[in-house]
C-alpha cells in the first residue's frame, strides 16, 4: 500500500533507474528495467498521477512518462546533477589512472600492496579533482 507522495517517488525511482541502465543503450536495452517502468506507469492511474503516464492502444504494453513528468518534476534536475558530477569524477579518476601508469612501472605497481597502490593512485586522482575545484577546465589542454 502506497500513499500517492510515496507511489509518486517510487515513479520517479523507476524512471531514474530505467534511464540510467538504458538512456545510452539502442541494440541492447535491459527488458527488466523498462518492464517494470511500463508497470509502475500503467498503475499510475489508480494514484491520480494519470497526467504523468502516456499510452496508446499501439504503444501495447508500453507506458511511457509524459512530457510534464519529465519537465515539471525534479527527474530533469536529477539528470543534469548527476551528469555533472559523474563527468568530473570519471575524468578526474581517467586522468588520475593514466598518470599513476606513466608514473610507476608494472614491476612497481605489482610489489605495491594494496593499500600504497590505492594511496598512489588516490594521490594521482585528486590532483585532478582539486584542479577541477579551483578552476574547472581552464587549465586542460591536448596536446599535438
């Protein structure tokens, strides 16, 4: 039994998560993320949230967020901050990773235990994080 806050919330979870597991995907989207989707949307109705759940007699067992769903809730905002913040993390830690393997050899890394191999490559990692903090790509170049 959900109250209409809580069945919203559990809308907007689903929706976050079939968009994370399929949002970059075309060939190989992941059925079980979408079906339960199309699940918690089709019962969208029985809440009064039928404004944020679109089907069509053709989408068959399709249902499918609405435009407002996607504009007028927090899911848009979610999206932007997660893209904002996973980009700088994923960069810092590709640019961190890279120099901790031009900075030590494979005989070094492989004497390292664990933990010194984890501190080095943390060391590596957030001299790009604290770079991106001051001042963001301003200072990022490639070089030819």
């Amino acid at each position: 039994t959900f109250t209409e806050d809580q069945f919203f919330a559990l809308m907007k979870v689903v929706y976050l998560g079939n968009w994370m597991a399929n949002a970059y995907r075309t060939e190989d989207r992941k059925k079980e993320y979408e079906g339960i989707e199309d699940y918690i949307f089709f019962l969208a109705p029985q809440f009064g949230l039928d404004k944020y759940m679109d089907h069509e007699a053709s989408d068959g067992d399709r249902y499918y967020p609405t435009r407002s769903f996607e504009e007028d809730t927090d899911v848009h905002t979610l999206h932007e901050e997660y893209d904002e913040e996973s980009m700088w993390d994923e960069l810092a830690e590709t640019l961190g990773e890279r120099d901790f393997m031009e900075k030590y050899t494979k005989e070094e890394i492989v004497k390292m235990s664990r933990d010194e191999r984890f501190t080095k490559l943390s060391e590596c990692i957030d001299v790009y994080n604290e770079e991106f903090e001051k001042v963001g790509l301003q200072r990022i170049r490639i070089q030819k």
